[in-house]
C-alpha cells in the first residue's frame, strides 16, 4: 500500500497512522483502535515500524518504508483470519447445525500459526483450529475434539 505523508524527509506521524489505519479497514477489515509511528527524518529507502493494537486489543504491527517525498509503502505484519469466512467455508464441510465462537471476528495472525474457535453442535463444545498456510491466505484446518 502507498500513503502520503507531509513533507521531503520527515514522516508526518499522524498523518501516516491514520491513513494506514484507514487503509486496514477498507482492504482487511481489521480496525485499529490505535496506532503509532514514529516522527523522525527518513530518507527514501529507510524503513520503521510502526505499532498498535485492534479495537479488540490485539496487537498489530505495521512494517512501513520510505519511499521519498512522503510516500510510504506499508505491509501488515500476519494476515487477517475473518471468523465470517471459517462459517461460509469451513463449517459447511464438517455438517449442519454448528456454531462457530472465536475470540475475535477478525484475528491476525502470522503465517503457519494456529489459532482457535469453539464449535457447538448439540450443547457439546469442541475446538476449531485455523491457520494461514501461505502468503495467499490459503489456510488450513483441524478439529480438536474435547
């Protein structure tokens, strides 16, 4: 992604985070209640991070380079995992009648980690594990059964 940010060699902090944090919302749907980057001199080329959390408090990392004159190019550190997506894709193929709970609608998470939803199907509770495989989004699934 490219924003702008004001000015030849100082990166307008503020400027920066709120077009990233737009940026997340439109492409990934991930919404940042937070995000700082830090104001100092870059020269294009040079690169920083910038941090912040979701408004579910997860913790979000921004990887962010100088590309010259205020532009920046931007990447997410991980991929979103969208909880609508596992109950559109996944749910189907294990059968009817199960309820998906995550811990967040939508989750980052770095490529070939796991992270778990409960499934309900018949007041019985089991586990839903979920990964992204690559960086495609492609992902990968088991259940874990109590």
């Amino acid at each position: 992604m490219l924003v702008l940010a004001c000015g030849d060699d100082r990166i307008d902090a503020t400027k920066a985070a709120a077009s990233i944090k737009a940026g997340l919302a439109t492409h990934d749907d991930v919404q940042l209640a937070t995000l700082t980057c830090p104001s100092q001199p870059y020269k294009p080329g040079d690169t920083f991070t910038c941090t912040g959390a979701t408004v579910d408090q997860q913790p979000v990392t921004i990887d962010v380079t100088q590309r010259g004159s205020g532009n920046l190019e931007w990447a997410l550190e991980g991929i979103p995992i969208h909880a609508a997506k596992i109950r559109s894709e996944i749910l189907p193929k294990l059968g009817s009648g199960y309820a998906l709970e995550c811990p967040h609608e939508v989750t980052v998470v770095a490529v070939g980690v796991w992270t778990r939803c409960a499934i309900k199907k018949d007041g019985q509770t089991s586990h839903l594990d979920v990964k992204i495989d690559d960086l495609q989004g492609n992902e990968s699934y088991k259940v874990e059964q109590p």
